[in-house]
C-alpha cells in the first residue's frame, strides 16, 4: 500500500495484510506518524532482510497468526 498511512493501517488491524516489505534507510530524519501505533501492537515475522552497499535495508515481513 503506497500513500497512504490510514489504510495501511487499517489494513494490518483488519487482519488483510500477507506481506510488509519496508526499506530502512541509516540516519535520523525527525519525526513523523507511526505505521505501528503504540499500544497496539502487531506481530510479525522476518521473512527477508536484503541490506544495499548504501546502507539501506529492505526487509520484508509476515503477520503471524493470532492464536
């Protein structure tokens, strides 16, 4: 889901989500809204870490099952 926050989220909370693919970039850009809000949170496996001579990281990730 690219561009947009809100339903990215209610997508996880719903239970409607097979993958998370997220690249990590090194160094602090500031703040900004969370993907995983506090308080609720969302369990996930690693799948993938693919780290990039620049520095970068992408990971991809599975929600696991809510027993």
């Amino acid at each position: 889901m690219h561009g947009s926050l809100s339903v990215a989220q209610e997508l996880l909370r719903h239970g409607l989500v097979d993958r998370v693919r997220l690249l990590s970039y090194p160094g602090t850009a500031g703040q900004g809204k969370p993907l995983f809000p506090a308080g609720e949170p969302v369990p996930l496996e690693l799948i993938s870490a693919t780290p990039f001579s620049n520095g970068v990281v992408a990971l991809e990730y599975a929600p696991v099952a809510k027993s």
